[in-house]
C-alpha cells in the first residue's frame, strides 16, 4: 500500500456527505424465524446493578453432519430460562435437543464460543459466566455434553465477557484468553491467559506471559496475527478508554511471552471499545480491523505495509457510525468477492456497509447497503453464518427487554435472517488440523478468483459475546471455477488446490508425515504420508544429506532440503534404498520403505526426507516445512 496521506487531502468533507447519504446495491434479507422453529424464545432481560447485559449464542456444527446447530443462551436474573441447543435439520428448520444435550445449568451467561479444546475431532462449548466459575462442556462426539472447566483447570470466577481460543505457542493445542471488564463496579479485574497443557487441560500462564498488567475494563481478547509471523497477536479491545485503559495490541514474541506494541504500531486508542472483526478489506495484504464504541465514534484502522504501522481511516471511509455500536462483522455479503461490513446498533438500526470494490489509497467511502427490515431493536449481540449453506451469509440477531435505551421491542427474542441476494458464486473452506490445532485455527487461506486475491485466517471469537460460523467464507463473483485455494498452515505445511469448482465447501486436511519404525541398520522403516486433501494426486518422497540451504520452488515455496546425489538416487526408480515413493496417493495415505543397508559404517549417519504432492501437469500442491530427520543407529 502506498503512502495513504497524499490521497487524505482528495477527500472533501462534501464527498464525505454525500456518500454517507446515500445507498449501494439493496442487500435482500427474509426474517424466517418462525419457519425455522426459533420462535417463542423470550426477549433477553438480563440487568445488573452495575449496568451489565446481554447473552451469547453460538453456532456450531456439534454433531458434525455438516451444518450448523445452534446454542442460544438463556435469561439471566429477572425471569430465568434454560440454556437452548437447536439441531440443524438440514433445511433451514431446527430442533430443540436440550433436554438430551446435558446443558442445562444457567450460571449468568456472558460469551459462548466453540472449540475443540481436546482435538478429538468434535466441538466442546465454553461459557463465559458472570461473576461465577465458567463452564466448559465437553462433547461426547454423540451429542452430549458434560461440565469439566473445574477438573480441566478453569477455576477462576470472572468478569468475563469474552473467550477467544488460539494457539498461541503452536504446540497444537488450542489455548484460551479470558477478557474481564469490572470485578465490582468502577474496578476492573485482571484478564487471563491459559495455556492448553494438552487434551483440553489448562494452566494459568497470564503472569508469565507478561499479560497481568490491571487497569482495564476489557470487553474481550482478539487473536490476530496483525504481522504474519505466524504467531497469533493479541487485541485487547477495553471499555471506557479514557478512564482506565486504551485498547492494545501486544505482539506474540514466539517465546511464550507478549510485548505491548500498541504505541509503536499506532494501536492505542482510548475508546469505548466494543465489537471487534479484522479481515483483509482491500485485497492488498495487511489485515485491517474494526472496533465499534459510543456514538458517534468507532474506529477502522488499516494496516500500512510501507510503514507497518495502523492509520485511522474511520472518517475518510465514512465508517464513523453515529450511534451506539456493539457486534461488528466482516463478510462478503453479496458475493462479489470484497468483503462487507456488518455493525450492530444498541439504539437504533444496525448498519450494512458495502464495499465500494476499490484500493484503499482511492480512499472511496464505504457506502450504506440498502438493508430492508433492519433491525432497529435493543441489541447487542449477533451471528454470522451461513446456516443453509446455500453461500450466502445469514444472520441471527438477538435482542434485549430494555425499552429505556431508546428503540423498540421485538416481539421476538430472536431473529434469523436469511441471506436472499442475488446469486453471485462463492466457495467456503474448512480446515481440519492434524499436526496444527484440530479446528485449524490461525491458518491463512488465500483464494484466487474473479480477478482478486483474497486473504482470511480461520479465525475465532470475533464479534462480541457470540460464537460465529467458523468456515472460511468467500464470494468470487462470476466465476465458476476457483482459480487456486492455497492454505498454509500453523504448522507451516502449505496446500494448494487448482481449478476448483466453485459453490462449494472445500475441507483441507492437514498432511502429516513420520517415521515408522526404527532406522536400524539392516533393517526396514516406513516414512509415512497423509494428506487426504490431496487423494487422487501423485507423491515423492525423496532423502537428502543436508536441510540447507533449501531447494527454491517457482512459486515461491521450498522443498526443506539441499538436493544432492542422495536426492537423485531416491527418485531412480528401483533403487536399493527407499521403494514405493513415488505413487499415486490414496486417501489413507502413501509412504516409501527405506531399507539400511547392513553396513556398520552407517551407524549415526544422519539423513533427511521430504515429501510433496503433484498433479499430472507437475504442478506441486503440498509442501512440509521442515524436513523429516532420520537418525541410524
């Protein structure tokens, strides 16, 4: 991105309203609520002496037959109800299954989210609660859960409205950071960090992750990888800025520990920040993101590549607000492959915000979608998902008993609207971990189509309170094939796929490779690939003397060997030492039989192998990182 302060003085304050005025392309939605048998669920009238309100839901596939359930939680103190899941039946109706979920005791909800914090390949449920111990349900993979947060280590009592998972020292274990805001009113409560110690077990690293700092009013915690190390990055997003503590970000040192690099990257603001959501919104590089507060204000800031640093491009987008903002979302709403805005409103009618599809140094404001049947109810919360999976990005509203805030009653405590615009072409990608986390979350998916290079990370929390749909949505616009999907992975493993038809959901499995059994001289071993992605494609597995320097691929990746003449024998067909790799590649996996010789002088020789996949063409689609080391004995 080019320097954006010669193109500030280009926008005039005329421009300025007369594009806040005006109205983009409708964006078509229908309440279905009833039809869909999320009818009768009571308006939320959760309030507290100390002003706190609102409940989370969250969506989430947790019987894995590939749509998205619901969890939906209940009143609070003035008319308690139950916690509710609802079973996606497929065709946009659901069932309510709470009865045989073992969900059932309402603690004071805060924040619900989905994860799988055991890697056993089923979504587990965490609840934020009140001023009391959270609860953290584990999926028996059949539909049922059972409380573990006490036995799992998630002791704490909070002020929490906000849980956000992430593997923040790449073990492959999803770890937790816990946003508190007031232990008691006026006395903001510290926020936590645990690590995931393994199958879903935590342990408080707050303090030595140099992350106990106290002071502020901290709605939640957003992992974003806002350099692209590799390492997720962490926002808090504060309340009441100015009297306590502006919103940070704290860089992840990839050492276990943070640094506040809030002043140096132009990330300290003194706010009311609420909602939060991040996303590339240029198609440029550089993740951008979106902070709702008080009226008028909220804050866009955009990454700058040439500096890297944030610059505040919130008026000159026409991206200010005006009124009282809470959940924000970043999605491509229309499917034309830029992603869009959605801003929920406390006290008047949320905003869509439609990408006006130009380079940020143009500095065109974003335009407010024409958005029939907005809703202008008490709200705080919302999910974004695409809940008939037909690609186009529905949204659930929920909404709150509080007339005295300035906007009307629903007669519904929720509202599903689908997504009903024109049909444009999209595709959505699932990542299922294998060496990484089992969500694959913090992995970068770039899709090439419709003449644009967009870049998401499968990211977690974002929102306020509610847990969103999860899989990687983009539009592509008129194109029927995908030109590339390309995953890199926390792990470092990179996939690609080519000419993919679009209108679909594309599930990555991340490729894993190993030794079996022991490099004994004499004997026989297997080096073992997976990469079902990629079934019905061609593998090599190929040895090397050295790892470095690393062999340069003409995309851009590298094979994690020095190629040599141990490199050239491995691919001779027939040779003595490694038979079988180079095949086609099943769906369970390919490997290569690496026979030692029985030669003593071997004993300690150190080698290394490598494996890819490749199409027909000799196009590479899978590439490992690091090197397999083999050490003979």
């Amino acid at each position: 991105m080019s320097s954006l302060s010669q193109g500030l003085s280009r926008v005039s304050v005329p421009l300025l309203i007369a594009v806040l005025c005006s109205t983009a392309t409708s964006q078509v939605f229908e309440d279905v609520t009833i039809q869909a048998g999320l009818g009768g669920i009571p308006l939320d009238d959760s309030i507290y002496p100390d002003s706190v309100y609102g409940v989370g839901m969250c969506a989430f596939d947790f019987d894995r037959d590939g749509d998205l359930d619901l969890f939906v939680g209940g009143n609070q103190l003035n008319n308690p109800t139950p916690h509710r899941l609802f079973r996606n039946n497929g065709n946009l109706t659901f069932t309510d299954v709470t009865l045989t979920s073992g969900i059932d005791t309402n603690n004071v909800l805060r924040s619900a989210q989905a994860a799988d914090v055991d890697n056993d390949g089923d979504l587990d449920l965490y609840l934020s609660n009140w001023k009391r111990r959270p609860q953290l349900y584990i999926n028996d993979g059949q539909g049922h859960f059972v409380d573990e947060a006490r036995n799992r280590g998630l002791l704490h009592r909070t002020a929490a409205w906000g849980a956000t998972f992430a593997d923040f020292d790449r073990d492959g274990w999803l770890d937790l950071y816990i946003g508190n805001r007031f232990s008691t009113p006026g006395t903001p409560q510290d926020n936590i960090l645990y690590r995931n110690t393994g199958n879903g077990f935590f342990e408080d690293v707050t303090a030595a992750a140099m992350l106990s700092a106290a002071g502020a009013a901290t709605f939640f915690g957003a992992w974003i990888d806002y350099n692209e190390d590799g390492y997720p990055d962490l926002c808090t997003i504060n309340d009441k800025g100015s009297s306590y503590d502006g919103s940070r970000m704290f860089r992840n040192n990839g050492d276990g520990r943070f640094s506040d690099v809030s002043s140096q990257i132009d990330a300290y603001y003194e706010i009311d920040g609420m909602g939060f959501d991040y996303i590339d919104m240029f198609n440029d590089g550089g993740l951008d993101y979106y902070v709702s507060d008080l009226m008028p204000d909220h804050l866009l800031q955009v990454w700058d590549s040439n500096t890297n640093r944030y610059v505040n491009l919130t008026d000159q987008l026409g991206l200010r607000g005006g009124l009282v903002g809470w959940a924000v979302h970043f999605s491509d709403f229309d499917n034309d492959s830029w992603p869009d805005l959605h801003v929920v409103h406390m006290n008047g009618p949320n905003h869509l915000y439609r990408n006006p599809a130009a380079p940020v140094e143009a500095l065109q404001p974003w335009p407010r979608a024409t958005y029939p049947n907005a809703p202008s109810h008490v709200q705080m919360t919302a999910i974004v998902a695409d809940f008939d999976n037909d690609g186009r990005m529905d949204i659930l509203h929920r909404f709150l008993d509080l007339a005295i805030l300035g906007a009307g009653l629903s007669p519904e405590g929720l509202m599903l609207q689908r997504n009903v615009s024109p049909v444009q072409h999209w595709v959505k990608v699932d990542t299922k971990g294998k060496v990484s986390n089992a969500d694959g979350f913090g992995a970068r998916v770039e899709v090439w189509a419709n003449g644009q290079h967009q870049r998401q990370y499968r990211r977690h929390g974002v929102g306020i309170m509610s847990g969103n749909d999860i899989r990687v949505h983009f539009g592509c616009g008129d194109d029927a094939i995908v030109d590339r999907i390309k995953v890199t992975w926390p792990s470092g493993i990179v996939q690609e796929m080519r000419n993919v038809p679009a209108d679909q959901i594309v599930e990555f499995v991340e490729p894993s490779m190993k030794l079996i059994g022991d490099p004994l001289i004499g004997r026989a071993c297997i080096i073992d690939l997976k990469s079902p992605t990629d079934a019905g494609l061609n593998y090599a597995i190929v040895l090397a003397a050295r790892e470095h320097p690393f062999t340069p691929l003409p995309d851009g990746r590298s094979l994690p060997i020095a190629i040599d003449a141990l490199t050239a024998l491995s691919i001779v067909p027939g040779n003595a030492l490694i038979h079988g790799n180079v095949a086609a590649l099943h769906r369970g996996g390919g490997g290569g039989l690496l026979t030692i010789p029985n030669n003593a002088g071997m004993v300690g020789m150190r080698l290394f192998a490598t494996g890819f996949t490749f199409d027909q063409f000799g196009g590479i689609h899978t590439v490992f990182p690091k090197a397999l080391r083999i050490d003979i004995h």
